[in-house]
C-alpha cells in the first residue's frame, strides 16, 4: 500500500507519513512514498517510519520486565521466607532522528523504579549530534558511562541485576540529573567517552553537585564471537559543602527485598547499610572511583571482569570511607549462538536465536564480592558491627532467548556476610528470581 503527497516538504511529508502508517497498520507492513523521499514503515520489532534519505526517523518502542523471587535468610529482616512480585521496568521508549545529524531518545518508565515524582520517571531523555562524525554529542538526562555492565542495556544483560560492585559507588552510573557527553569510536579499535553531569544535590549554596566521568576501551577484536575487550575508567565528584547521601546500601542481587513496579517484600525486605550516612552537609570533601574492565568471548563462550575502587574523602566526618569490589562472569551458549558485541558503546548485545523453534539458551555463573572500610562506624549494632562489611554472592543462571521479543530467565543467588547481617544475626541468604521480558 501507498499513500502520495503533492508539494509537501519534506517534514511535512513525514507527519503525512505517519498518518498513512496508521492505514498501513490496519493491512500489512509496506512502504509510504511521497513527491519527496520516500517513506519506509517497518513493523517487525516495532514500529518505525523512516525517510529513504535517512533524514528523518521515528520509532516507537519498549521492554516490559516482569519479575517474581523467593528468598529467606540474611535477605529478609526476620531470616524467614518472603516473595516479591513486581515490573522491574515497564519501559515507553520513542527514539529517531532529525535533520540527518540529530538522534534523539525519550524512555518512560511506567513501572516507576526508576527516578521519583519531583525529577520524573525517565530513564533516558536526551538529544545527540552527530554531525562531528566520529565525535558524537549528548545532552540531556542519561546514565553516565561506567563499566561493562552498565553499558549493556538491561535488556541484554546476562544476570537480572547488575554486579554487586556497582553497589560499592551507585551514583557512578546514575541518570539522576542532566549532562553532557562526548563519545567516539576511534580508528575502529577503541571506544572513548567523557562526560559533565549535574546532579540533583546542591551545596550551601544551591550549586549542583558536578560530576565527571572518562571511559576508554580499547577492543582490538569486537565481531560477534572474538572479542577481546579492556577498559579503565574514573569519576570524580566534589562534595565541599553539599548535603548528600552517601549510604552504601546493596540489595546483594535480589531486587524484590526494596523495590517499586509491585510488590516488594516490605518492611521485612533487608537492604542493609554497609556504610556511609544520610544526606549531611559538610561531612565530605570529594568522591573519586577508579575502575577496570575486561572480557573476552570466542564462538558461544564468553568470560567478563570487573573492578573497582571507591575513596570518600572526609571534610568533618572522622575518616574516611573506602569501598571496593569486584566480579568475574562465565557464561555459555548451548546452542552455538555468540553474543553481538558493539564497538560502539564498548557493550555486548542480544544474543539472536538460529533455530526459531528452538531458541537460544545460555547458562552463566557470576560470583560477587564488594567491601566498605568505614571507620566512622565505632560501636556494633544489631545488624552492623565494627569492623569492614562484607558482602559476596554466588549467582547460578539460564537464559532462554525464545525469539527476537521473548526472553524468559531464572537466576539461583547465594549471599553470605560479615560484620553486616539481619536483625536475627544472619549473615546468609539465598533466593530464586524469575523473569519474563518482551521487547518491541
């Protein structure tokens, strides 16, 4: 089917387009010409409209994630069996481009887990020039760029929750504010990226609280199946006279004890303080956080790492809070497929199916550890003693990617402790979480 226009700019015969599109969807996927360029629906894995001269795009997409998990242990307050049932993330995500050298990309998260009502629930809502090619430039509210993991999007990650690591330095990687971002791809063997963000704290004075993040890969191999893949990367932010919360609190890979989306295990969910306090002017001068990166795969197989490094710097606080940690990731396709990895980004992908009836199926073991010096911490408490928290985690998963949209997930945690446990004394838990995840 076609719908012609007379005369209509170019912008105008988009709208028209679109208009068309709507027709179009009522019979079969096609293609919607004008006295301009012509325009392209597309319909599989979404719906996307496009001029042929690549001046113009739009398409609208999303993921919804819905997970349910079981836990008992050092994962709940009392150390007996809870449930949780909830949307991990309903996400709307419209993206395109403008003008040939402007992207934009807008994600809404319905389930509300991430952002809060005074700074909106997006996940993402920003606009890149590229016209700088190979430079590219974005500005508006995004998730700063650190870490392998982080860089995959949620979609394709292969555990549920991220590495207990980023737990150490959660704000590292916050979408909490707006900034600007320079990245590159540099002579098809490296990726770099840069970044000024602003976050939602002041100081004293009701200045922002400034962020600054750098990330450089250098992936000699980046085709699906050979990659090799190493990263450093560092963040700094000053906190001279700002209120901020610098708890480092950690779920230990079960979302469901503290969460939104659904129900959550309440007031009995455990997500303990490992160190830090609540939002206090004055208490510190800077954050910094250093880390490493690396990942190789060959064919199906595939291995990843990563570390990092946290200094607190005390202002008027006693002492400083150090914070590290680390995991190191095994995973395997029984069915032959490799995962995608994009140079661009310095991330890996999906992992597409070869046999439609059969899918792909991926079994992976992640093991966890992360630790917080907090000297500040002088007397033991119910659920923290004195002494450096630790945490560590064994993590057990299948993944079977059922087509292109389908992905369904269950991962077997085991949690163990120290010096940080429930309000009974246990230093262990385990849990079982399960997710079905549809994208279009």
């Amino acid at each position: 089917m076609s719908v012609r226009t007379t005369g209509t700019p170019t912008g105008c015969a988009a709208v028209i387009g679109l208009l068309g599109m709507a027709i179009t969807l009522t019979t079969h996927a096609g293609t919607v010409t004008t006295d301009g360029a012509d325009i392209v629906v597309k319909t599989k894995g979404g719906l996307e409209v496009a001029t042929t001269d690549k001046e113009f795009s739009f398409k609208l997409g999303g993921r919804l994630q819905a997970d349910y998990g079981r836990f008992d242990g050092y994962y709940t307050r009392n150390g007996n069996t809870a449930d949780a049932a909830y949307f991990r993330r309903a996400y709307l995500e419209i993206g395109g481009t403008a003008y040939r050298d402007w992207k934009y990309q807008i994600n809404y998260d319905l389930s509300r887990n991430v952002g809060n009502d005074s700074t909106g629930y997006f996940d993402e809502a920003t606009v890149t020039y590229i016209g700088f090619d190979p430079l590219n430039l974005k500005i508006g509210r995004f998730y700063t760029d650190f870490g392998l993991e982080k860089a995959t999007s949620s979609k394709w990650v292969t555990a549920l929750e991220r590495n207990l690591s980023y737990d150490a330095a959660e704000w590292v990687n916050d979408n909490s504010g707006t900034g600007i971002q320079a990245n590159s791809v540099v002579g098809k063997v490296a990726y770099l990226s840069g970044s000024l963000f602003s976050e939602n704290n002041n100081d004293t004075d009701g200045d922002s609280v400034k962020r600054y993040n750098l990330r450089g890969v250098f992936a000699p191999w980046h085709e699906p199946g050979n990659v090799l893949h190493l990263g450093l990367q560092y963040a700094y932010r000053d906190l001279k006279d700002s209120a901020v919360d610098t708890r480092i609190r950690s779920r230990m890979g079960v979302r469901g004890v503290d969460t939104n989306g659904g129900n959550s295990a309440g007031s009995n969910g455990n997500r303990a303080v490992f160190g830090g306090t609540t939002a206090q002017s004055g208490l510190w001068k800077g954050d910094s956080v250093w880390g490493l990166e690396g990942a190789w795969a060959l064919q199906a197989f595939s291995i990843q790492a990563e570390y990092l490094r946290r200094t607190l710097k005390a202002d008027t606080a006693a002492s400083d809070i150090k914070a590290s940690g680390y995991y190191t990731q095994l995973a395997y396709t029984l069915t032959g497929e490799p995962r995608i990895y994009k140079l661009d980004g310095a991330r890996f992908d999906t992992i597409k199916p070869q046999n439609k009836a059969l899918g792909a199926w991926e079994l992976f073991y992640r093991y966890d550890a992360m630790k917080v010096e907090d000297d500040n911490v002088v007397a033991s408490s119910a659920v923290r003693q004195v002494g450096d928290a630790q945490g560590k985690s064994h993590t057990l998963g299948v993944n079977w990617y059922a087509n292109e949209a389908l992905k369904l997930s269950a991962n077997y945690i085991r949690a163990n402790t120290d010096n940080i446990s429930n309000a009974v004394g246990d230093d262990s838990g385990q849990g079982l979480v399960m997710r079905m995840q549809y994208v279009f």
